[in-house]
C-alpha cells in the first residue's frame, strides 16, 4: 500500500477519508471528533501508554488505543460506545488515584488536560482511600519547577528531551508506582529548548518557574507577537494580565517555529521589568543626569543633533540595533536623511564589510532546512544563535543529512556532524582548501593544501542531493568575513548549494529591506573609526552591542552629541550619550520584523510601555517633527510600516556575494580571539531577564584556550590573566577548554568584563594578571 | 513414558558437558543440516508438524512464529532466547539450562539457520547464576568446536551466540521488555504491532522463543515432528515439562506427555504431604486462575482441558496447595508480586496493580469492607485487556480466580476479620 493511497474509514458512523497508514487519532482530529488523550503529541513518537485513547474498532475484541492505530479501509471506529467509554473511564480513575485533587492549588489548574477531561470521564467521588503517592520536589533549575507528585508519567516530557532537543535529560526510573521523571542525579535540564517541556506536559508536574503562582489562567489575556531574538522570528502568545506580561508561550506556525520556542523567547519577557528600565525622559547636563518631561528632553535632542550636524549632514550617523523594528528602522532612516546624512547601520557586530553581499536571506525557506541532505556551516554556533533553526538542521541530520562546520572552537553538538575546528585563519585556508578540492582556483584557493577532510566535505557537498552553505553569527563578526563569504559563495556555486545567511537577530534582513543595513552611507565600523560629531543610537548598550566596544566607546565620548533611544540605562550608556529618551520594550510597541526566509511579520502592542516610556517610532517621529524633516506626518506604524513597504524593492531571492579585495587581515600566527556572542547575552532584553542569567549557558567572561596553549604561557586554569588587545586590555579567568584549537582564544562577547577589549575577533596576547 | 525430550540425558553424568551430549547424538542434527543444506522450509515444516506451542506460557505454534520471517529479507535477523524465567511457580527453564545446555544451543543454531539469522541472544534471568555459568562454559565448549562462529562445520553458515544476564525484573520477560533490555534501555514492553517478527531486536526482525521449545527442536528434527506430536494429544503435541510445588512430597521438574492425567502428576511428585487434603491447585504458573482440587483430580495436563476448566497451561508451574492454606492471604502474596513487578508505564497497570494489592492486604489483614470484593470485581475488568503487555491480564486472571472460587472465604475474612482455615 503506498502512503498516498486514500481509505475510507466510519467513525461514530460518520464517514472519513484518510491515508492508508494514518494514525487513526490523527484523522479523528482533523475531523473534530475529540478523542481523550494524555501521552499522545503530535511532534512525538507514539507510546501509547496513558490508555486513555481507547476506543472499540468492529472485530477487535479489547478496546485500542487510538494514538497507536493505524487506518485501515472499512475500519469502524466507535468512540463513545460503552465498551469505549467504560475504558476510558477506566483509565481515568487509575490516573486519579494518586494524582493530588488539589487543583485549587496547582500553578495548571484551569489550563490542565488532566483537569479537563476528568471532567468528562471521572467520577464524582473517588473509590480509592488509601494513601497517594508523593514525591518530593527536584530542582531541574532556574526555568522549570518541578512537582512529581503530579506527574501521570505519560512520558512527553522525556521523548521531548530524546526527540526533539536531542539532549537526554530526563527519563523514567523506578517501576510501577515508583516510576518517576527525573534527571537520576541532581543536574540542572540544559537545552536551549527546555522550557517546551513545560507546554507539553499536560498537567501541573512541568511549570514555569518565574510565572508559577503568578497568575491564574483565567486571568489572563493572550495576545500575539513576534520574538525580538534570533531571526527565525518564532511566533508567540503573550499572556496578560492588567498590563504585565506574566509568560510568554508559543504561537503554533508550523512553517516557521511549529509548535517550539526556544527558552531565550520564552523567559526573555523578564528583562522587562528589570530595575533600571528608563521610565521618564533623561538629559546630562553638566555631567549630571536629571529626570525630565518629554518636551524639554526632545527639544534637547533636537537642538544637540542640529548643533552637532552643523552644516554637513554627514558628521552624524545612527547605530541601531538590529532587533528594532522595521518601522523604527525606516524612520531613523528617514530622520538621518532628512538632516543630510546617509550614515545608518545596525550591523553592529560584522567585523569586515568589504565586497558586497545580497540581503543575508536564508535563501530557502525555513521548512526547507528539514529536507535537505548536506549543509557546511560556516562560522555558525547554531544551537546557540538560532536554537529553532539548530532543531530543523538537527531534524535534517536524524534523517540522514550530512552536516559540516567549520568552526573556530569545537561546538558541542545533539546529533552526529562533521566538525573542522580551526584558529580564525584556519578557516580561511579550510575553505580554501574545501574550494580547491572542487576543482576551483584562484587567489586564496591556489595556495590551500588539501587533506582527506576537505575532499570528504567536497564530496558530499557535490553528491548530496539539497545542500545549502550557510554563513552564521561568528563568519560575520571575523576580521575576515569578506574572505569567508567569498569562499562560502563560491563552493555554493560549484556544489549546487544554496548559499545563505543565518541572520543574528530579529531585524537584520529588515534593516537591509530599509537600507539601514547596507545602505550607501557609512558601515558601523566606519563610523566609528572615523568619529562623526554626532550619534544617535536606537536600542544599543555601548559595552555590549558592538563588535568593538571599546572603539565604540571612545568615538561616542568624543562625539559632541550622542541622543539614545533605550528602554534601558547602563553605565556605559550613561558615560556616553547626552540624552536618553525612554522607549517601549518587547510587547510594548506594534512593529514588524523581517526573519531570516523574507517573512514580514507584524505584530500589535501588547501592553502599555513602562512609565513615560513611548513606542520609538513616535519618539522618531517627534525629533522628525522638530527637525522639520519633509513628510513626516504619521499617525499609526501601519502608515509607516506602508511607506516601508512601499520604498523597499528588495525581494527574497538567491544570495550573492561580490569579493572586495582578498587580501588576509587574520593573522596566521600568535594567539587570535574568537569572540562568540553567548545564547543569554545577544540583546539588552534577553541581558536582563535574571532565570535566564542563572542558567548554564549565562557565561561569564573569560577567557578559553587548550591545555598547550595554557602550558606555554604558563598559566593553570582559574587563573586571572590579563589579555590584551592591541591598546586595551582587560582581566578575566583562564578557562582550559580541549574545545579550542591552537592559535586561537575564545573571548566572548557582550559579557560584564568584556567591554574594555578591542574587536571580537583579533590578535591577542595573554599575561598573567 | 518421561523424560524423552529436553530432560532425555538426565541419566548421565555430568549431563551438561559437550563430549557427553555429543556422545548421545548431540550436534548430528545440525551437522547433518549443515552438510545437507536442507532447505530452511523444511525444518519449519517439520516444526510445524510437530504441533510444539510456545512453552513460555502464551502457547503459540512455534513454527508458525518462524514462519513469520521474510527469511530473504536483507540485513541482520536476530534469534533470540527468553530464559528469563520469572513466573512465580516455574523453575524448569533453569534445569534445561544447567543440564542439557548444548541442546539449547544446538536448537537456537538451527533456528538461527532456519530464519537466516546469524547472531542470536540468550536472555537469563538475573538470579540464574549457577545456570548462567554453565550455559557460558557450553558457549566456549561449542565456539571450540566449531558449532558456533563463523562458516560452521565448513558450510559457510555464520552462527555466533550470546547469553546475557538480566538483572531482575520479572518484565524482562515479556518478549517486548526483554529486547528493549538486551538493547540496554530500561525493560518496559513495547506496543504491539509491530511484533519481533517484523520489528525486533535492534528494529530487525527477530524471533524469541522459550528456553524450552528452542531445546525442543534437535530432537523434533531427529525423531520427526509427528512422533512429537503423537507423544502429546490432539492441539497439545508433544510433552512438557512441569514444574511441581507446594504441599506435595516431592516437588521438582518432571518431564511428561501432553495428555497426562494431573493425577499421575501428583503421583510422580510423591502425592499430597502426610495428613494433608488438597484444596486448590494453580495449574499454570501464578498468573493462571486457580482450580479447585477435586476438579483438578479430572483433569488432564494439556492445553485445552486446561483452559476448558477456566485457566490456563502457561508455563506449566503447578502450584498445590493444601486445605490449611488461606486463600486470601495467597491472593495477597500474588498481588504484591505483580505490583512489585508492574513495569510502570501503562496507566491500569501502574496504578491498577497498587490498588489491587492495597484491597486484597486489607481484607487479609482484617481491615476489609463489604464493598471491597466488588471492587476487585470491577478493577480487574478495568485492568485486563486494557493493558500495553499481558501483566495486566496477569495481576487480574488470579484475583479473577480467587473469588470466583473461594468467594466465600474473602467474605468471611471481610465480615469476621480473621480467617476461615485459622491461618
């Protein structure tokens, strides 16, 4: 029987057309006739054990679960006869009898399945009278609360973990009654996926542990929005309740996140209540910040930009983060315009703009990733950068692709795939070399020496069928970016690849929609090096959101006027800019992004901004206004988000790259750092949000070389040392990792300490401290 | 006539070792079988006309389940062997494997070769050490043979084996949770279909037999299968070896026909102890509903009678009990057993086995109420049947069992708090 072939099968004497082969609950389903279930998810294996999905099927005599049926033409299915539903409730007096009835108390109770179908099929009073089973409360760590004593063992939670985050982390011990979910020893639950597991657990045993006893269900209103991270722009619920995000869940899209966020989307809603959230207008006058009403702070910022900007319009520039919105993007390219400058770009993190490169799109869409067949990662910590598109490639590798990185620090993988770990000008030549064993040549390439790997990584490049080249996080902050692209674009080209982009954050494909990323006005670096009299800087932390802090920093000092658009203060923001306006944060403002497949996704406000704090488009808007700049009338974002829309012409389409000149800047010996930006450290919101901050993955700064390169310098682990980076330098904790390869430190980024340093990527030395 | 098939070399000394079972005749099956390449649709044939039935207990015609193999399917088969012997009351897996070891080995070889499997797994009940000794120290005695490894005996067929130790948990043998087990995840039964014989072992198609019917085939082919099946009765061929305790003189394993009075059982086990009167008898194993002795004084040892009267051959561990045993206090030592041994992972069966044991100690412990026995009425029909694997079934046949019976004694422990037999 093929797949494709259709049954007709007769549930509850309604007739139903189904694929031979289907699961019989997934066609009752779709067909709207409910089923109860606990242990059977969609996205998960079957298992079959909760027995709650019994129903009768003509010439069977015991009642089958329907999770684990598969159709068959002619098949009758009764789902409610009395053989059916005695199963049922069956089924769910045995899942009662040690299951607390204390709902009233439980964080799931109004929004718990068990809850809900007891309702149904449980009895009014129960005939078991002895003692329940308890179990005493496991800490799995700052995200997840943990109450076993609820748990119904329909294992969900633990194929979850096998499954889909790849990581075994929980699992089931003890047998009969004393089966229980656990991590056997005391350990914290360490996916970037994990909180999923509290959306799949169907009762009270899997919680949130910041929104746990927050809320109740019924009081809260859900809204929707769009994730302010990573660029696969993941769909999610906002719940409310009196204007307070109390959690976030996901949004089901099965083309862009299915039914999955990762944790930094789920828990980031924390950093907005963080204590140094901007709440009213700040302006420094003589050295001294003071509070003040809008009208004085934007005349302020107004009058500092116009000074500033003197006659050329050029002296100022805009930095904007990458994760503001299209809207707020179109606007500061509108103002900046309006006053003469081209100067706008929030690629705060590339470290090389030479050549020239298309919108950095995936190239395909996201779904695509599932079904492709060989990938080479270049410069791409995935898991860590984009965890919802590291769970598709990782769906790819289950079924059998072939998955490549080259990396400079070995990346700690949840499925098989072939890594070349390298110092940053080692994978310059690793690509040269992949290059030259596809028969290619020319500068760069001639010179590249071929070992076995390349022609392995060559050749299943070249004969599997769906490839792509996927350039990430860490290829675009390398001094040699330019380099890597080109080698990346023209082993694509040679291998039928599709070249792409994993774009870092929510908006960096629609920045370039809006020409605030590759426009023809100044790169970021540019600007920098080469100071202009005046900034302004939407949604940027200084110390945390360039690639060159420290640079970022000096230019900014010396500007004679810096006005920032932020949600929040810090102190490097407060060292350098003159004014802070105080704008919304994630939720707080209608926008739109751009993900990384070209989806434009718009999204409303949730709740009201915090205090005086104001939606930075109409902050923009405003200076627009004072600044007298032409055709700045708005009333809604949706007038902007048209006229962004409108003057765009860019539309999702193949990638190209156009080398600039191919001379290396990495170089080849000495200590190089690799400044990876950490999964918990990639934005002002996600920095903020504390359960976050005391997870594993919240690093803190430091530096990691391998034992060799420790035992050269002399130094053991723990020690301080002092690394210094051409002028600056700063102290931090010598980590021994056998991750990292010879001639390289990994430094990373955006961390409290690193701030002082130069580029995150350049030569290093190390001194103890 | 006793003692033809698995237990025929019970005369000599020191039974178990290679030059003594290759003395008898041992190994010639097979090297015959290897030098003739005797097509593999023949030995199932003829295991098919023996009328052999699983002797795990489930009695499922043990060349039909081989027949289930695509044989020519490409890739790994496995042959596996099921010596977890766990059933409360059955203990004569354990003497094949002490005794006539390579009898095993030669049949698993030969099922091996039959299916077109080239590794097999014999599967041993953790506290089977003494048997799990001997059957390695055969293992090593065929491997320098030749009879197991690669090209054996020159016919370019590979056979290698191994044993493995379970580690006691009586789930393991259900067929399911034995592979799960051997495969080192935890032994929890696996929904079913797909069966081993399509989906087994490491995902490759596997057939799993007992220790007893795989030790059956070399004599089976040897002898033919109908004269196995004429040393049995009609749907029940060939014998079987019973294991026989309880309040009798003599209890052990004993090898005997199909068919046997289970009196002339009771007579080769010495009879009932001095002064003692049968009650009850559990013909199959602790899972079997219970009989009451002066029915079972009628019947015969064979599949059908058996299950005619209600329960069932299973194993064939006949447990006799005499007229001083409490019958709620058994039920409370069955009903712990299989709340101890539930694996956990279906609902009726995890919650269901606790609920039962709770119920039955209760009553016996003085602390019943009226309501209870409808209870357990009610709980057993919930549980059986709605279960992943048959523990279910087996927590609810011998509660089934008991007050089907002996009612009446559940109800006087209820309503006098104490027991009828002064137990």
């Amino acid at each position: 029987m093929s797949d494709d072939q259709m049954v007709t099968i007769e549930v509850d004497g309604r007739k139903l057309e189904a694929k031979a082969g289907e699961l019989l609950i997934e066609v009752t389903d779709a067909a709207g006739i409910n089923i109860p279930r606990f242990c059977y998810h969609k996205k998960l294996s079957v298992s079959a054990n909760c027995r709650m999905c019994l129903v009768e099927v003509s010439k069977v005599p015991k009642p089958i679960p329907a999770c684990a049926t598969t159709v068959n033409n002619g098949m009758q299915v009764f789902t409610r006869s009395p053989l059916a539903l005695a199963a049922q409730k069956g089924t769910m007096e045995f899942l009662l009898i040690n299951h607390p009835l204390d709902c009233p108390i439980c964080d799931q109770g109004g929004e718990c399945e068990l809850q809900d179908v007891a309702v149904g099929y449980g009895s009014d009073v129960s005939r078991f009278v002895e003692g329940k089973r308890v179990i005493p409360e496991r800490n799995i760590g700052p995200l997840i609360a943990t109450d076993f004593t609820r748990c119904i063992h329909c294992t969900r939670c633990v194929r979850f973990g096998a499954e889909i985050a790849g990581i075994r982390e929980l699992g089931a011990t003890g047998r009969g009654e004393h089966m229980e979910i656990g991590t056997y020893v005391e350990k914290s639950i360490d996916s970037e996926l994990s909180g999923n597991i509290i959306d799949v657990c169907p009762v009270g045993s899997l919680t949130s542990k910041p929104a746990r006893y927050q809320a109740r269900a019924w009081e809260l209103v859900q809204r929707e929005a769009v994730a302010p991270h990573d660029s696969v722009g993941s769909n999610l619920h906002i719940h409310l309740r009196r204007n307070q995000v109390m959690r976030v869940h996901p949004k089901d899209n099965e083309s862009v996140n299915e039914c999955w966020i990762s944790d930094r989307d789920r828990f980031s809603y924390l950093g907005l209540y963080s204590e140094d959230r901007v709440t009213r207008p700040l302006i420094k006058t003589e050295g001294q910040w003071k509070e003040c009403d809008w009208q004085e702070a934007l005349d302020f910022a107004a009058q500092g930009m116009k000074k500033a900007r003197g006659g050329d319009g050029d002296q100022i520039g805009a930095l904007v983060s990458p994760t503001a919105t299209l809207e707020e993007m179109y606007l500061t390219r509108k103002l900046m315009g309006g006053l003469g400058s081209r100067n706008v770009d929030s690629r705060l993190r590339q470290g090389d703009f030479r050549g020239e490169e298309s919108a950095p799109w995936l190239g395909q869409s996201i779904a695509d990733l599932d079904n492709l067949n060989g990938v080479l990662l270049i410069g791409s910590n995935v898991r860590k950068e984009q965890p919802i598109f590291a769970h598709r490639l990782r769906k790819a590798a289950m079924e059998g692709a072939w998955v490549g990185f080259v990396t400079p620090f070995e990346l700690d993988m949840n499925y098989r795939a072939e890594q070349l770990v390298s110092s940053p000008a080692g994978m310059i030549s690793d690509l040269a070399a992949v290059a030259k064993a596809l028969g290619l040549s020319g500068s760069l390439v001639d010179d590249a020496e071929v070992s076995d790997v390349h022609q392995r990584v060559a050749e299943k490049l070249k004969t599997a069928e769906k490839t792509t080249v996927l350039l990430g996080n860490l290829a675009v902050a390398h001094m040699d970016y330019s380099l890597l692209r080109h080698l990346g674009a023209l082993i694509a080209d040679a291998t039928d690849s599709v070249l792409g982009f994993l774009p870092e954050a929510a908006n960096s494909v629609g920045a370039r929609l809006v020409g605030v990323a590759g426009g023809d006005g100044l790169d970021s670096l540019a600007m920098l090096n080469s100071p202009r009299k005046g900034y302004l800087l939407l949604g940027v932390e200084p110390d945390w959101d360039f690639w060159n802090p420290s640079l970022a920093r000096q230019s900014l000092s010396e500007a004679e006027f810096v006005v920032a658009l932020s949600a929040y203060r810090s102190a490097s923001l407060e060292e350098n800019a003159d004014v802070i306006l105080p704008v919304a944060g994630f939720t707080e403002s209608s926008g739109t992004y751009v993900n990384a497949e070209g989806i434009w996704q718009s999204f409303n406000g949730s709740v009201k901004p915090m205090g005086e704090a104001r939606p930075a488009w109409k902050v923009l808007r405003v200076l627009g206004n004072l600044l007298d700049v032409a055709d700045f009338e708005y009333n809604s974002s949706s007038q902007v988000l048209e006229e962004a829309r409108d003057s765009s012409t860019i539309q999702p389409g193949g990638n190209s790259s156009t080398p600039g000149e191919l001379n290396v800047r990495t170089p080849a010996a000495g200590l190089v750092r690799a400044g990876d930006v950490p999964l918990y450290a990639s934005d002002a919101l996600v920095r903020r949000s504390n359960p976050l901050q005391k997870t594993n993955d919240a690093i803190s700064a430091a530096v990691h070389v391998n034992p060799q390169v420790a035992k050269d310098g002399g130094f053991s682990a723990g020690d301080q040392v002092m690394v210094k980076q051409g002028n600056t330098g700063a102290t931090m904790a010598l980590v021994i990792d056998e991750a990292i390869p010879d001639g390289c430190a990994r430094i990373p980024a955006a961390l409290s300490g690193t701030g002082e340093l130069g580029g995150q990527f350049g030569e290093v030395t190390l001194e103890k401290a | 006539m006793a003692n033809e098939v698995c237990l025929r070399n019970l005369d000599q000394d020191r039974p178990w070792l290679l030059k003594r079972y290759q003395a008898a005749g041992g190994y010639e099956v097979l090297s015959r079988i290897l030098k003739e390449n005797t097509p593999p649709d023949e030995i199932i044939e003829e295991v098919k006309a023996s009328g052999l039935r699983g002797r795990g207990g489930a009695g499922f015609p043990t060349g039909l389940k081989w027949s289930f193999i695509a044989r020519n399917a490409p890739g790994q088969k496995y042959v596996v062997c099921n010596s977890d012997e766990g059933e409360p009351g059955t203990f004569k897996d354990r003497d094949i494997l002490r005794y006539n070891p390579h009898q095993l080995i030669e049949g698993m070889i030969i099922a091996g070769y039959a299916i077109g499997a080239t590794v097999g797994y014999n599967y041993i009940r953790g506290e089977f050490w003494e048997p799990y000794r001997r059957f390695e120290d055969a293992l090593e005695e065929a491997r320098a043979a030749g009879f197991l490894g690669k090209n054996l005996l020159g016919s370019g067929f590979d056979f290698q084996l191994h044993s493995h130790l379970g580690a006691g948990a009586y789930i393991c043998g259900e067929e399911t949770a034995l592979l799960e087990s051997i495969e080192g995840k935890k032994g929890q039964p696996r929904y079913k279909p797909p069966f081993p014989a399509h989906f087994g072992l490491y995902g490759r198609p596997t057939i799993i037999n007992n220790t007893e019917s795989l030790a059956s085939i070399p004599v089976i082919l040897e002898k033919g299968g109908s004269w196995f099946k004429k040393l049995g009765v009609e749907n029940s061929g060939g014998s079987k070896l019973f294991s026989i305790s309880g309040h009798i003189n003599n209890p052990g394993v004993f090898e005997i026909p199909l068919g046997t009075p289970f009196s002339e059982l009771l007579e080769m086990a010495g009879g009932m102890k001095e002064g003692s009167k049968m009650k009850a008898v559990i013909p199959g194993g602790s899972s079997a509903p219970v009989i009451p002795g002066d029915q079972m004084m009628d019947l015969t040892m064979d599949y059908d009678a058996i299950a005619k009267a209600g329960s069932m051959l299973g194993s064939g561990a006949v447990i006799v009990m005499d007229d001083s045993t409490c019958m709620v206090k058994v039920l409370e030592r069955m009903s712990y057993f299989y709340h101890e041994e539930s694996c956990g992972q279906c609902t009726p069966c995890r919650e269901g086995t606790g609920w039962l044991y709770r119920v039955v100690s209760r009553i016996e412990n003085g602390k019943g109420r009226p309501e209870d026995l409808a209870l357990l009425d009610d709980m057993t029909v919930k549980i059986a049947g709605r279960t992943i694997c048959a523990l279910g079934d087996a927590a609810a046949m011998p509660v089934q069992g008991m007050l089907k019976h002996y009612r009446d004694e559940f109800e006087y422990h209820i309503e006098h708090k104490r027991c009828m037999t002064g137990g």
